[in-house]
C-alpha cells in the first residue's frame, strides 16, 4: 500500500511489550510513538488541529501557522504544515536543546527563540513556557495567522481518544489494567484513559509527574526546573479532567535518567525522558501489588531520544 503523504503516516504505532526490562509478574506494553514522522507523540494532536481549523474555516489554504512548542508539537505541525501547505512560525524555550530548533529549521519552520524567564537550559519551567506562548499569540496578531493554541484545543484529547486508546484496546487484544502517562497539556494522558475507561471502568489511570513539581496529585512545586521536557509544567492544564486520574506518581531525575539508559540497553528504544518516567511508573504500578497478577500496563514511548 502506498501512504499519500506523511501525514498518512501519523498514527497507528506499532504496540511493543517491554518484556526485557520488566521480567516480574504482568507485562507492560508501549505505544512507540517515537516512529512517527516528526518524531513524537505530538503528531497525533499537531494533525488534529490542523485538520479541524482547515475543515471549519479557521485556516485557509497557505495561511500561516503559529505555536509555542517545547520541540515535539513544533516538528509534529512542521511535518502537518510542509504536506499541506502552511508557513509555520514556532516560538520556543532557549533552555529546550538546541538539537530541537535544528530540527525544526531542518523541516522548514522559522524558530524564533524566548530568553527564560527562570528555569536553565536543559530544565524549562511553566514561567519559560508562558513566556514562549505571549510571545507566540503576539506574533499570530502581528501577522494575522492561525494560532494553534495546544493547550486551549479539545482536537488532541479526542485523537488520543479515537486513536491511540482505541489502538492500544485493538492491538493488545486483552483488557487493559493500567495506563501511565506523563502530561504535558494532558490529551495523551486523558484521551486514552478515557478509551480505555470506557472499555473497562477498572483500568487504574497513572499520571506521572516530575518530583517536586506535582500539582496533580496536590503536591506543593517546589522544584519546577526538571528533565522531563515536554511535561510536568507545575499548573493544571486548562482541560484537566481529574476523575481519569487514580493515581499521580512522581518520578525524580535521577529515576528518569535510569530508566532511559536501560530502555535503549536493554530493549533498542532510544527515546526522551518522558517516555523513561512513564516506564518507571509502569514498572512501579505492577510491583506495587495494587493490579491483578499477570496484569497488563500500557504506556506511551513518547519520542525518540535523538534530539535531547
Ligand atoms: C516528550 C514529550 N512527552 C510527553 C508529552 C506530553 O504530551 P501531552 O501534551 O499530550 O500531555 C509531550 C508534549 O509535548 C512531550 O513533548
């Protein structure tokens, strides 16, 4: 079968059980969502809105396209915009890699780049992310373009929804126990525990949060700056719907750090930070003796681990 364009590529990863790093009881299975065309998992929602704002008028045939991005959402729309048309402007953190910025020049986006207000490179916090995003709806003004807006748009959470989620039920072919995710604007963690809720209103929804940066599960920030890039802002995102969430487990730098190195030398997956913590957390929901013996976990492998 020949693919139309690369946004017929978007979607429907390949499901893969970690069954080398996790040899206990249960099994955990992940989305590879690091093999999608711009690298991540933010495809899914990049192409969404898009689709949406090119169906419903917002945005006309070669409008330009503007976003703040921590890197994924930015090469997911860059890819979205080269095959359909759009001019794309991406405001980003300075503190995120500069490997990021080249990327996204390499695809054709202009990157324009916002000092941080108080993180450091390497570690971007909700204060460096607002910043990116004033700076990101003054440039839409300016050249009257179409803001994406990620965190403000509905499309995501059902794309995950209607396509992660329900992929994950289709290919694992058994009913799902738990789900671990880490949030960023939160549609990957919601839109498939919603999926996998309506399939079985026992599966035990995760959210994983930087330590020391919580407030999901209640907890104080007291450390904003932290290597989960693309998650754990320190605020609840605008469409948070907390029922979906069972449990908030905080996973330390350190921990993510870990669990990166033993997934690309142990299972081949070099992939980000984000998709170590989910792993962690995985790891730790099964040991915990909370699920049923052979239990199985779906996570999420975020994006490759290519541009950190
Ligand atoms: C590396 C990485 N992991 C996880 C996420 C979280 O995804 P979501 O915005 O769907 O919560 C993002 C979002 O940008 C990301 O870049």
């Amino acid at each position: 079968m020949i693919a139309a364009s690369a946004t017929a590529l978007i979607g429907r990863t390949p499901l893969v059980a970690l069954d080398r790093i996790h040899r206990g009881s249960g099994r955990i299975v992940a989305k590879a969502e690091f093999m999608q065309p711009g690298g991540s998992v933010k495809d899914r929602a990049a192409l969404a809105i898009v689709e949406a704002a090119r169906s419903d008028g917002r945005l006309p045939p070669g409008r330009t396209v503007v976003e703040m991005t921590s890197g994924n959402m930015g090469a997911g729309l860059a890819v979205a915009c080269a095959a359909l048309g759009h001019p794309l402007v991406v405001t980003m953190s300075a503190g995120n890699s500069e490997a990021r910025a080249r990327m996204l020049e390499g695809l054709g986006a202009e990157v324009v780049l916002i000092s941080q207000v108080d993180g450091v490179p390497g570690r971007v916090t909700g204060a460096d992310i607002a910043a990116a995003a004033a700076a990101a709806r003054r440039i839409a003004a300016e050249r009257g373009a179409f803001y994406v807006d990620q965190f403000n748009a509905a499309e995501p959470i059902h794309a995950h929804q209607f396509g992660t989620g329900r992929e994950i039920l289709d290919q694992a072919g058994c009913p799902i126990d738990g789900w671990a995710a880490a949030v960023g604007t939160g549609a990957t963690f919601m839109g498939v525990a919603r999926a996998l809720k309506a399939a079985s209103a026992a599966t035990w929804c995760v959210a994983v949060e930087p330590q020391g940066s919580a407030p999901l599960g209640g907890g104080r920030v007291s450390k904003p700056g932290h290597i989960l890039q693309g998650t754990g802002y320190g605020a609840v995102p605008p469409h948070w719907d907390a029922p979906l969430m069972d449990e908030s487990m905080e996973v330390s730098d350190t921990e993510a750090s870990d669990w990166r190195h033993r997934l690309a030398a142990e299972e081949g997956f070099y992939v980000g930070f984000s998709a170590a913590a989910n792993v962690c957390a995985a790891v730790r929901l099964l040991e915990s003796g909370r699920l049923r013996r052979d239990a199985v976990v779906a996570t999420v492998l975020c994006d490759t681990g290519l541009k950190y």
